[in-house]
C-alpha cells in the first residue's frame, strides 16, 4: 500500500496564517508531513511525501502525481491523506469556531472508510477535543464537499482540517508539543486502521 502524505500550500501562497502570524500553514503542514511520513516509513510503510518542494505546487500536479501512482500500482493499493489548518475568517481576527474534522468527496467510496478510520483515531487521540462531524447528510462522520484534489484523484482520498489557526485556544494547541503530537499520532492511527481494513475486506 502506497501511502502519499500531502501538505497543504506553499511558502508563497497568500494568506494562511493566524491572525498574530505564529502559525504558518505552509509551514506547520510540511512540518507535520515529515513527521507522519518518517513514523510510518519507521513502522515500515510505503510512505512519501507528495509534494516535497517549499513553493506552492498547483493542484493539477498535485493530482497527476497522485494518478500516476494509481497507474503503477494500481489506485486500490494507494491513499492520499492532504493535510491542512483550518481558519473561520480572513486571517485578521481571532475567531469562535474550533475543532478536528475530515473531509470526502460527495457519495460513498472507499474514501469513506479512509475518513471513519481517521474519525475512530481522533476520538481516541484528542480526547477533550472537539471533532466536527456531518452525520446528518449520509449517515458517517466526515464532511462532503468538492475540493479538487479529492475530486480529481483516482485513490481514496481524504483532507483534513487541523482545527483553526485563528482560534486562540486551537492556536495554542496546535503549536504545543502535546498538540503536534497528538495530530500526528490521529493521522498515523487512522492510516493503520484503514490499511488493515482495506486489507482485510
């Protein structure tokens, strides 16, 4: 099972940062994307980085790159994880809105069960946590929603949103060393959940 790690934007994208700028999404997620992709190549997965460049690669690559694994080893034998920070407002001003949540494309595919793997995880691993959850659409706990990368990818796929950079509270968590840890441990836990699950069935 080939397992890409993708981290959200560039160095030069605008933006994306908390409102007193110690967080930098480009950053912090290609900082999180080592991590988890050294962890599972130690506990001896097939991990990589998908974009292990500094700028901000196009979504259009991002995808051929993801589809061309899904060629060579077949897109049953590849799932992407896109990581990210999420932000309620502008970038400007401190916001209300908190939590964890995991995101598929519209329907049921086996980015489902990839994104109910991560759900298990994080109510294990971000205990006192809030974990976003859209139950009421169709009936699992991740968000639906047309992101491109999901969309245009050929594997299960998932994006998930790292609680809020321009929350206080989701601030100062994610820049603790319990916070990184925990994130990274949610994401680890849901792959090796998923792949014995995919393997399995």
């Amino acid at each position: 099972m080939k397992i890409l790690i993708d981290n959200g934007h560039g160095l030069d994208t605008p933006g994306k940062r908390s409102p007193d700028g110690t967080l930098i999404e480009a950053i912090y997620t290609r900082q999180l994307a080592k991590r988890i992709v050294v962890d599972l190549q130690d506990r001896g997965y097939d991990a990589e980085l998908l974009v292990p460049e500094e700028d901000d690669i196009s979504l259009a690559e991002r995808v051929r790159r993801v589809n061309t694994a899904c060629f060579l080893l077949d897109k049953q034998n590849v799932i992407l994880i896109s990581i990210h920070v999420n932000a309620a407002g502008n970038g400007t001003q401190w916001m209300n809105a908190t939590g964890w949540s995991c995101y598929t494309t519209k329907g049921h595919t086996l980015s489902d069960t990839l994104a109910t793997c991560l759900y298990q995880s994080a109510r294990h691993t971000l205990k006192g946590k809030a974990i976003r959850t859209d139950y009421a659409r169709d009936g699992d706990p991740d968000w639906e929603e047309n992101f491109y990368i999901l969309r245009h990818t050929h594997c299960p796929a998932v994006l998930i949103e790292n609680f809020f950079m321009d929350n206080k509270q989701d601030l100062a968590y994610l820049l603790s060393q319990e916070g990184r840890r925990a994130i990274a441990e949610t994401i680890i836990d849901g792959i090796e959940r998923c792949v014995l699950t995919l393997l399995s069935g």
